[in-house]
C-alpha cells in the first residue's frame, strides 16, 4: 500500500522556519521525503537549521536547503521563489509560516507603525509570495499551500487584538486560494494553532500562573508542542490531506 504521508521528490519552501513552528514543519516534511527550504532572516541561523535537518534525515529521500529571506521585502521574496526554482527546480508546497507581533496591549494603544508592520508581514507578505508561486503550480496543475494561522483569528483578544485581525484575514486568504485555484488542483488551507511552546509564545507560557491560566480552558490541561503542529502540515501537503481544502484546521488541545 501507499504511504499517503510520503512527500518524496516534493519540494517545500517554508518561511520562518529556523525556530518555532517552522522548524518543526521543516523537519518533519524533510522526514517524509521532501527537499525542504529553511528560510528567515539570518543566514546563519538558516545553515544552522538546514545542518540539523541534513544530520537527521541521513541517507533518506528528504533533505535541507538554506535561502535566507526577509518577507517583509517584496524583492526578497521574489529573490527566495526565485532560488528555489533554480537550485531545486520547482516548488510543490508552500508554508507562510512567518510572521511578527511587535505590540502587546490594547488596540487603542497601538501606534500606526506596529498596525501597520503586522498587516503587511502577517497577511501582504503572504499574499505576495502566494502570487509569485501559484502561477507555475497551476501550469503543472499540482499545488499545496498551507497559511500558519493562529485560535487568535477565531476569537477577541485584549491584548493581541491587531495580531487576531491578521490571523483571521489569514483564515480568508487561504479560502480565497482555494475557491480561484482549485479547478488548477491547487489546495490551500490554513492551521490555527493555540498555544505552543515557542519563543514567539513566550509571554504566554514562561510564567507558571500565565500557563496555568492559559491552559485552565483547554481540555488536554497542556500547552502544545512544535511538532503536534508540523505533524499537520504533512497532512495538508501530503496525499493524506488530497480532498482538504479552504479549511481552517484548528490545533489548540480543545480550548
């Protein structure tokens, strides 16, 4: 029988992927067969993370590569597409993973510059490097776009509200794609994680009574770990997640 977990002779790009969520994705797609590339902002960091992955993946199918890539520059973003069609030939998935949340507080308190970095690294970004990936996935007529999304796109937030508007516009991006795109057999779906145990996160989790509290509502009593969400984007990119699209896969430990 098939494996339908099996992303062998894929190739992924994910953003943001030298920590955190990303990390995770990067990794276990690279465990499932695919050419995987790491890319954020420090180059460093990128070929540090791209070793890792090499080491664990050994002789298997899958593998790394480093292109580093600020998303908040569209030329960069065009730079990182690209080099991946030239080192790589194509790009089979794409993870907008990236994103940035530089104020916590009220909305009322948020000054123009913060409101106005958030839309454009968190929802604009994606938008432009979907547009830049869709039109050869739809030649080949074969396509997975998976947007990382956030349970703050689904709710109010009192101090992350600007950071819920662009997760929730997320939310719609990916329905967008997947209504124009999918007589192209191109698939996008968006993951909402809840509270993970990440440096993006921190403020939410280092403190023992914030974590408790945090997690009093959610049925498994737990904050989540990285890989309980890249174990999902290879379902949304994989044969397992073929008839999956427009969706929002909400992974939160049932708050």
């Amino acid at each position: 029988m098939d494996n339908l977990f099996d992303l062998s002779g894929k190739v992924a790009v994910v953003t943001g992927s030298t920590k955190g969520i990303g990390k995770s994705i990067a990794l276990q797609m690279a465990l499932h067969g695919a050419q995987v590339v790491v890319s954020s902002r420090k180059e460093d960091a990128c070929a540090e993370v791209t070793a890792e992955i090499n080491e664990a993946v050994g002789d298997g199918p899958g593998g790394a590569t480093a292109i580093p890539c600020h998303i908040g520059y569209k030329e960069q973003l065009q730079q990182l597409v690209d080099q991946t069609n030239e080192r790589l030939g194509k790009i089979d998935i794409l993870v907008c993973n990236a994103a940035v949340n530089p104020f916590y507080g009220s909305m009322m308190d948020i000054p123009d510059g913060a409101f106005d970095k958030i839309l454009d690294s968190n929802i604009k970004s994606n938008h432009w490097l979907c547009q830049m990936v869709i039109p050869s996935m739809a030649e080949r007529k074969d396509g997975a776009i998976i947007i990382v999304s956030s349970v703050g796109g689904l709710r109010g937030s009192p101090v992350l509200g600007t950071y819920a508007i662009s997760k929730a516009a997320d939310m719609q991006l990916a329905r967008n794609i997947a209504t124009e795109y999918g007589p192209d057999n191109i698939r996008c779906n968006a993951i909402a994680p809840g509270l993970i145990r990440t440096d993006f996160a921190r403020a939410l989790w280092e403190n023992p009574e914030t974590l408790k509290n945090t997690t009093a509502s959610a049925a498994l009593r737990r904050i989540g770990e990285p890989d309980e969400i890249g174990g999902a984007a290879v379902f949304l990119a994989s044969a397992a997640g073929s008839f999956m699209t427009g969706q929002t896969l909400v992974i939160d430990g049932g708050r």
